[in-house]
C-alpha cells in the first residue's frame, strides 16, 4: 500500500476578496510540481465566495468536472443551456468535451458559498459536453458511504466519463468499515470535510486528504460528527 498526505495547513492558499480558495493541487497562480495531481484526479478546490460574486463566463474542454456546495447556494449557467442552484446535499457533474463556457456566482447577494470542485482527466476526449445535478439523501443514509458519481451511472449516482468513483459519507457515530477498490490500478483519495478519521492506519483532521493506491481495500476508521467525501480514479490514464 502506498499513500501520500494532503495536510490543510500544506494546501496552496488564494484569497482575492470575493473568493477564498484552498488548493491541494496545482491550479492557478499556485505551483507545486510535488502536487500536480493523484491519478486521473487533477483539480481538487475549496473555495469560499463572498455574496454577490463569482466566477463568470469561462471556457473549459476535455476535462470532468464535479462539484459539491457544503453550505451556501452556487447558480450554474453554461452555454448548452443549463442552467440551476446547487444547494447542500446537491452533486453537479459537467462533462466539458469539446468545449464549453459556463458561470458560477454565489446565488446569494449577502451569505457565502463554500463549494468542492474537482476536475477528473476524462476517459474519452471531445465527446459531447454534458451536465447532471441530483440532490442526495445524506442526513438519511447516516454511517454509510453514498455513491454520488460512478462510470455507469447506476442509481441513483450521476455518471462521468472516466472509471471513476465518488462516495460522500455523513456519520453521527464512531463508524468502522471497509472501502473496497474497483479496480488493481485505481487509487481513492480521501477528503475530511468536517471531523477526524483514521484512514488506512493515518489520523486525518478537518480539511485534510489522503491519497491511497496499490490496495484492493482501505480500512476507514471515523469519529462521530465527521463527514467525508471519497475520490476513486486511475492512477495511470
């Protein structure tokens, strides 16, 4: 087994005013050649949006993009057409292909939005962009792991195009279980959004990652009132 730690206080830091950014990886101004990506799994943003802004209009192609609102409420508009809010409890998934341009502003004139964004390498270059959003049963499903996102799109998960697997977990009590990996090759990071958790022998705090691959399983051991958010992906593509 092999793993590589993300601590919080490690990540690359952005704060222009209206956004507060956290970056495990490269991505922006922010460089690191030691974090360029985990696998396919390229882009992983923590980002804080102060009312009233947001990121317009930009481009994006060949990459699959997933993103997660932990509090507040992101309005989403691209250019085939969607448009909506993501809330808590809500996945969006945009498949860019052969390119799109779309808009995220906090959907609130005065509260902040704080939001998970990752980008995944896809599987299929210039294929058609697509776009999902599904609101998820957490708070229901406690003390258990929830596919959000999956390769085939089985329900209720949203589908992507990569051997990729998502898996977002709310726990209320002391849980231990075990993750099993879909594939020899595929590597999971392991995000905790909020409270402590032992994953694969490491103590993990809020905010902090770990990335974990050549297993078949990973043992995960979290504390009560924690929330977690699991990345499946290949670690060669």
């Amino acid at each position: 087994m092999k793993t590589i730690e993300y601590k919080s206080d490690t990540r690359g830091a952005a704060n222009h005013g209206w956004l507060n950014a956290k970056h495990t990886f490269s991505f922006a101004n922010y460089y690191d050649p030691s974090r360029m990506h985990f696998g396919a799994l390229r882009v992983f943003n923590d980002d804080i949006v102060q009312g009233g802004t947001g990121f317009g209009k930009h481009p994006h192609d060949n990459m699959e993009i997933v993103t997660l609102v932990l509090d507040g409420r992101l309005r989403h508009k691209d250019s085939t057409g969607h448009e909506g809010v993501i809330s808590p409890g809500e996945v969006q998934f945009m498949s860019a292909g052969t390119g799109v341009y779309h808009s995220e502003m906090n959907a609130s004139e005065k509260e902040q939005v704080n939001l998970l964004q990752t980008w995944v390498f896809p599987k299929k270059r210039d294929i058609e962009p697509r776009y999902g959003q599904k609101k998820f049963d957490f708070e229901g499903q406690k003390n258990s792991l929830v596919e959000v996102v999956s390769p085939d799109g089985n329900a209720p998960s949203l589908t992507l195009n990569q051997d990729a697997w998502y898996h977002v977990g709310y726990f209320d009590k002391q849980t231990e279980l075990s993750y099993e990996l879909h594939g020899s090759g595929n590597g999971v990071f392991a995000f905790v959004i909020e409270g402590q958790a032992e994953i694969a022998g490491k103590k993990l705090e809020k905010r902090d990652a770990l990335g974990v691959s050549e297993t078949n399983d990973i043992l995960l051991k979290v504390s009560e009132n924690t929330r977690l958010l699991l990345i499946e992906v290949p670690m060669k593509f």
